[in-house]
C-alpha cells in the first residue's frame, strides 16, 4: 500500500491524514491480533485495544516501543470513545480520525469455553455494535474476523465451503454462542452496510497456527508441541481420524491485510488453507520434528470442536490475489522453535 504524504487527503473519508493512516486492532494482543500489529506497523498507526482477558501482554511486549504503536486496555463490549484516551493525541485521532478497524476480540478457548461462554455472546453482540459504532463515526473501513463455524459441520457429502454457502448451526447448543454468534456478528457487518453505507468486510477465518498461540489452552497444536517436548502423552479428542485444514498465521494475517485493502465490491472472504490433514498424521508429524517418545492417546472430544470443513479459495484468489503460501512442515518447525524458548514464560502465565 502507499505511504500517504503530509496532509494528502483519503479516498475514503476525505479526512486529512498526517504521514500515515490511523488503524485500530481490537483483540491485539492475541494471537491473530498481535501478528496483524507486527505487520500493520509497517505502513501505519496502530492502536491496540485489548482488555487482556484472553490474551498477554507478553505477545505485544516487542511493539510497545514503537513510536506507531499505541496499547489501550479497555474492553470494547462498552461503547468506545477514542477522545477519553490522552494517550491518542500524538496519533491526532481528533484531527485525523481512524481509518481502517479490524475486530478481532472474541474468546477462543477450547479448554475454557464452558466458563466463557457469555463472554462469546458480548463479543459477538455488544463488541460488534461499539465497533461498528466507531466505523461509522469515522467514516472508517472495517473488517471482521469471523469463522468457518458459520457452514457448520461438514458431512463427507458436503465438506468444501463457498461463501454463497449458508450452513446449519445448532443456535440453542452449548457452542450456539459461538456459532450462531458469529451467524449473528455478519448479520451486524452487513446491516450496518446497508444502513449507513461503510465499507464492511468479512474474513471467514479457517483453523489458523503458528507462533504466539496461547499454550496450555486446549489449542491442539500448542497442546502437542508442549506434551511432545515433555514427553508426555499427545491427546487426540476423537479418534484422530478428523480432518482439518492448518493456515499458517503470516500467511492469514497477508489475508486479512488483502481484504482490507479492495473497495466495497468485495465483501465477504474465505481465508485458510485447503489442504486436508488428519489430526492424528499431526500428531506424528510434531512427534517426529521433535524427537519425542511421546505416545498418542484418545479422548472424547470437547465441546468447543467441530467438525470443520475446508475453503473454497477462489474469492480469496479471484478478488485478492491471495494464496497460502507455508508448507505444513515449515509452519510447524517456526511454532515449535518459538515454543521451546518461550514455553516457560508463556506457560506460566496463561
């Protein structure tokens, strides 16, 4: 994208923009969020607002010394007013205002879903309208992080999603605050587009790894990396036979960031890998790549887990030129390096 020169004027919003765009990130400083910063820094300003109830500071503690960057700790299921914040004034918001918002805050937890599930709700609900909110207000593009969840379960007839598809979600089940919670949150992006005209986006987000995930956090990857290296037992809830696509967390943020940047014709966009693994061939590839005795072991499944299915990609290719791009193999080296010389400080306070 280019580089906006001293008062040069937005197409978008016809607010004068000093040196470089204003970005907002809810949810940065986790996993998705705190990659998308890293990145966004290098074409904007961005602020960060988390309220760390899901995420650590530690995944953002490398940005907090850029002059671009800025971290606010609020919880944006309350409404956001970017002028009680002091802290904004050398991004001249006032002035500026903000140019492009990307949602990203919702729980993810499989191990603790049960006990955040009215946190799924708010985020999906109330979080949804505050930011919307905030677009309209600055007249700002906005994209939302929503989830493949929105197909619902794939079938062996039926297991590659387009975006025309419309799924069958179980909104009453223990996952329907997820599930149909994010049913929910598109509605909101598209309705606030029809009413007031902003340039929405929907990112259809599919199984997403790399560094920075939350450890001990019932994520199956970090899970395995962490067992494998202690040599403890690697749990497949199931039985193993479930297949699953892996995107690498770069090559999704390069989605996120393609999205944002095409006009209001695009709208919404699977993002994600279309290649199929089964979970249990995972777990002897990080058995493998880590030298570990570890054995594998079956469970019965969580409830946050759902059979999912795989990408249509062609939107993704067609209107962004976007394809993912890290191999499997290289993907899991890079989480499993990072895992090894930060298990012990992420570990222990997540």
């Amino acid at each position: 994208m280019p580089i906006y020169s001293k008062y040069s004027i937005s197409m978008l919003n016809e607010t004068p923009i000093f040196e470089k765009k204003n970005v907002i990130v809810t949810g940065g400083a986790g996993f998705l969020g705190s990659h998308l910063c890293e990145k966004l820094l290098q074409e904007a300003k961005v602020i960060c607002i988390d309220d760390l109830s899901n995420s650590n500071i530690q995944s953002i503690d490398h940005l907090l010394q850029y002059p671009d960057f800025e971290f606010i700790k609020y919880n944006v299921n309350k409404p956001i007013d970017l002028d009680e914040f002091d802290e904004l004034d050398k991004f001249k918001v006032k002035f500026q205002g903000v140019q492009e918002i990307y949602h990203l805050a919702c729980p993810t937890s499989p191990k603790n879903f049960e006990s955040l599930k009215l946190q799924s709700l708010w985020a999906n609900s109330n979080a949804m309208i505050s930011t919307l909110d905030l677009a309209v207000k600055y007249k700002a593009k906005y994209l939302f992080a929503s989830s493949s969840v929105v197909y619902g379960e794939s079938t062996s007839e039926h297991n590659i999603f387009e975006e025309t598809d419309e799924g069958v979600v179980h909104h009453l089940s223990p996952r329907g605050c997820y599930d149909e919670g994010k049913r929910f949150a598109e509605t909101c992006v598209e309705t606030y587009r029809q009413v007031y005209g902003i340039d929405v986006k929907i990112a259809r987000v599919f199984t997403t790894y790399g560094p920075r995930m939350k450890l001990r956090d019932g994520l199956m990857i970090p899970d395995f990396i962490l067992n494998a290296i202690e040599g403890k037992n690697l749990v497949l809830y199931g039985d193993g036979e479930m297949e699953m696509s892996f995107c690498y967390i770069t090559d999704m943020i390069d989605g996120f960031i393609k999205l944002m940047q095409t006009g209001p014709e695009v709208s919404i966009v699977n993002i994600g890998s279309d290649q199929a693994y089964k979970v249990g061939e995972i777990a002897k590839k990080v058995i493998e790549m880590t030298n570990s005795s570890s054995q594998i072991v079956n469970e019965e499944p969580l409830v946050f887990l759902t059979r999912k299915g795989l990408p249509n990609l062609h939107r993704a290719k067609e209107m962004l030129g976007w394809i993912p791009l890290i191999r499997l193999e290289d993907g899991l080296r890079n989480t499993i390096d990072y895992t090894i010389a930060n298990k012990e400080v992420f570990g222990m306070n997540q």
